[in-house]
C-alpha cells in the first residue's frame, strides 16, 4: 500500500497538462515502466473513464490502484496522486483570502481570469470537435447552450442532460453494438451513489450543515466529458455564495497546479467555510470526487457489456452533446462577461488562445505570462 500512494504521490507532483496528460503519465509509469499491466488492459481502464461521469484521469488512477490493491488501494492512489494539488489549492485559497484587497493581487487575479477565457474556450472546442459530429448533436449543443443563457439555474442544468440523453437513445444510439455477456454490476456502490444522488438534496433541507457536502457530490455526479465541465455546474450550484472573483481565481488556480482539476472543489471549499476552511476544503474535494468513484467501482470488472448497449451508447452521446452546450453557456457567464471588460481584454485572450494552440506552450507559462499581463494591464487602465 506505501508503495502505491509513494508512486502515485510523486506523480502528483510533476503531472501538470490534464487528463489527456496524466493519462500519458501513468502509461508511462506503470505500463512501461513498472509493468503492472498491459497495453491493452490499459486502454479499457482509459475507455471506462471515458464512458462514465466523472474526473477522467482521476478514475483512471483509482482503477490502477484498485486492480493493484483492491478497495484500499484505490484509495491509495487517489490520495497519493491528489494530495499535492490539494496542498497547493489550500495554499492558494489561504493566500487569496488574506491579500485579496491587494490592488497587485488584482492585477494578477485579472489576469488569471483572462487565461480562464483561454483555458474553457479551448476546452468548449476541443470537445465540440469530439461530441458534435452529426447535425443532432450540433442541435443538442445549441439547444442546451440557449436554454441555459435564457433559464440559468440548476433546474434548467438537469432537465437539458435529462431530455438530451432521451433523444440519443431515440436517435444517436449506435445499433450495431452487441453485449458480449450480460451486464453484471456491482450493487453496493451504485446503491450508494444512487441513495447519496437522490436523499441528499432532502437531508440538507432539514440539516443545512450538510449542504456544502450536498452540493459538490451533485455536480461530481453530473461531470461528463472532462474535468472543465465542473465549472459551469458548481457555479450555478454555489456561485451565489461566492464573488466572481474569488470564483474564477480559483478556476485559475486550478490550471497553475499539478494533478487533477477537480482540487477546485477544495479552492471552493475553503472559501464557503471561513470559519473552519481546512474542514470545508477537506469535506467539498471528497464529495466532488467521490460519486466518480463509486460508479467506476459499480462497473469495472465488466463494464464492456454495458458500453456494448446501443441505449447507453446512445444516451451517453446525447449528453456529451449537451455538455459542449453547457461549456458554451459558462464560457459566456460567468468566464467572459466577468474577465473581458477592455479591448486590451479580448486582444491578451486572442494571443493567449494563438500561444495555446499554435505554439503549445505549457500551462505553467501560460500562468506565469497571464500574471504578468494582469499586471501589465493594471498600469495600462
């Protein structure tokens, strides 16, 4: 067990890029390096975390330890590889919360808001290029982007994922998948995410002390199709309770850490609790990350036979449809009403998107530089 969280928890350390980039971390480490299991038994573990909600690179780090060590070492892993990032996002919120009224510190905040243009812009495409491929979905992803600009709420959040997979089991379900043996979950977890899913909402109206648990497990249970898609849903769950500011800092700084993106929640979480901010930052990363979890343990050991339903398939390209949609409505408020106020603005992101996507440059530059053009631009206005 101490030698999973130590290799996990090195890598915590040094895994800076996203999923796509942890992915290629840990096939490195333990693929070709380590040998603790094939290429092929790899790439079903990557498909998985790709068919479920979730944090994609997270999941695949938790089946890792799981097939190494059973239960406790999932766990291992998790916290080994998600330890650093959250240190670092606890530093992050402790600093933010005591010099917040720095007019330095807003100059630099103003610039981590602008690269939050860049990152969710690029991540909006990206995933449009993958989920929108047929006039249905491109209609998905407009429908649900309207819908969500018009009625911003988390009501309107559920029922366009609801309806959205309806309409891909009708319509974008792909008929010539075959199960290959028939699909036999693991009831335990699942009965558990379905009862935390479904009672919590009703146990934090009656004990308010659990609704920063409540709220953050709902939007882990709704994350599909990567770890940006966490933003739109924990701000319509809980932007009210925070600035925009303090919101999109720790967007931000959650692409200047290494590790998984979802250590937003423990940024989010430390700030909702001044008063006990360890214990809140402690309790929202649980709870953000562990309905992901609890699924991926529901159908890991044959997971191919469910994937194999044409149903599934079809539901599950629904709401990846609509999940570009969503990511559209975030991109918009609160990303760039709340970060592009200035010409000057909208050139810094126009470049930054140039340097992302045409000369590669790593995220951690691109923090540094968009700290220095917040700064920069402070003299300028």
């Amino acid at each position: 067990m101490f030698s999973i969280f130590k290799t996990f928890f090195a890598l915590g350390w040094v895994s800076f890029g996203g999923p796509a980039a942890h992915i290629g971390y840990f096939r490195h480490t333990f693929v070709e390096k380590l040998g603790w299991l094939t290429d092929e038994e790899y790439g079903q573990i990557v498909a998985l975390s790709q068919f479920l909600p979730g944090p994609g690179s997270s999941q695949v780090g938790f089946a890792l330890g799981y097939t190494r060590g059973g239960l406790l070492g999932g766990c291992m892993a998790f916290l080994g590889f998600t330890l650093p990032s959250i240190l670092l996002m606890m530093v992050l919120a402790y600093v933010s919360s005591t010099i917040m009224d720095n007019s330095l510190f807003q100059q630099v905040v103003h610039g981590l808001k602008l690269l939050a243009v860049v990152v969710v812009a690029d991540a909006t495409l990206g995933m449009y290029r993958n989920f929108c491929k047929t006039r249905l979905a491109v209609g998905l992803c407009v429908a649900t982007a309207c819908a969500l600009l018009m009625l911003h709420s988390v009501t309107t959040q559920i029922v366009v994922l609801i309806v959205a997979a309806l309409v891909g089991v009708k319509y974008l379900r792909q008929d010539n998948l075959t199960a290959s043996a028939p699909f036999k979950p693991s009831i335990w977890p699942l009965a558990l995410f379905a009862i935390l899913l479904f009672g919590l909402p009703f146990v934090a109206s009656l004990a308010p002390s659990l609704a920063l648990f409540d709220h953050f497990y709902q939007a882990g249970s709704l994350v599909f199709g990567g770890g940006h898609v966490v933003l739109p849903l924990l701000q319509n769950l809980i932007g009210g309770e925070l600035s925009q500011d303090t919101f999109l800092t720790g967007y931000a700084a959650a692409q200047a850490v290494p590790g998984p993106m979802f250590t937003f929640a423990t940024f989010l979480g430390w700030e909702l609790m001044p008063q006990s901010p360890v214990f809140g930052a402690i309790v929202a990363t649980i709870a953000v990350f562990l309905p992901g979890f609890l699924l991926l343990l529901g159908v890991l050991k044959n997971w191919q036979s469910l994937a194999q339903k044409p149903a599934i398939s079809g539901a599950v390209n629904g709401v990846n449809a609509a999940v570009v949609g969503l990511l559209i409505s975030a991109l918009y408020q609160p990303v760039f009403t709340s970060a592009v106020t200035a010409p000057y603005d909208l050139a810094a992101v126009l470049v930054g998107l140039y340097l992302l996507k045409q000369w590669k440059l790593p995220i951690v530059w691109m923090v540094l530089l968009f700290m220095l053009v917040g700064i920069v631009l402070g003299f300028v206005y």
